[in-house]
C-alpha cells in the first residue's frame, strides 16, 4: 500500500537524518524500503535501491550475514525482471559469505597426533 512505502520512506529518511548514510540502522532502512518496492511491484525502483543498498552494504560491512540477505532479496528482484544469470551469481556469493562464516565459526579441533 502507500501507507507502507510511506512508512518505509521516513524510516529511511529519519535513519540518513539521525545516522549518516552508511550506518548499519539506515542501510537496514534502505533494504526495507526495497523490499517494500519490490512486494508491490515497483521492480525497477526496488532493484535501483537495492543496488544502492548492496554497494553501500559491502563498503561498510564487508562480507557478513547481512550482506548474504541483502544479495538474495535483490537476486528476487532480479529474477521477477528477468535476470537470472545475474540473480543466480548473486545467490552464489550469498551462499559462498555464509559458508566461509560458517567456517570461520567452527571451533578448531585439536590434533590428536600432537
């Protein structure tokens, strides 16, 4: 409805005003703002603030799990605009940052030959 896009827009707007552009609260407002778009169908203004989000979100954050789900909403996007090898390369570098996370959190074993 446009009371949600609304809502998502002041949200956005209020975290840019409050926290700058590249505080993890207004990143988080503008991946909402995304989705929002994208659940009523406006796919060019939600891949276009998706694409800001994602380019934002890997400057500040890096590789983190926040940035794996960023990937796959767009990669949505993306597919219901008919974008699949793009949508697919994206969920491939979403499912390859959780992995290495996964890795990465798994606790060391000793080695018993030791």
């Amino acid at each position: 409805s446009a009371r949600l896009r609304r809502l998502a827009e002041e949200l956005l707007s209020t975290t840019l005003h409050a926290f700058g552009d590249n505080h993890p609260l207004t990143l988080t407002a503008m991946n909402i703002l995304g989705l929002t778009l994208y659940w009523q169908g406006e796919l060019t203004a939600a891949r276009a603030i998706q694409e800001r989000a994602l380019k934002k979100i890997r400057s500040v954050l890096k590789h983190d799990e926040f940035t794996a789900q960023v990937m796959n909403e767009l990669a949505l996007t993306l597919r219901a605009l008919g974008e699949t090898e793009e949508a697919k390369r994206l969920d491939k570098e979403a499912a390859e940052i959780r992995e290495r996370q996964a890795e990465a959190s798994e606790p060391a074993h000793a080695d018993p030959r030791a």
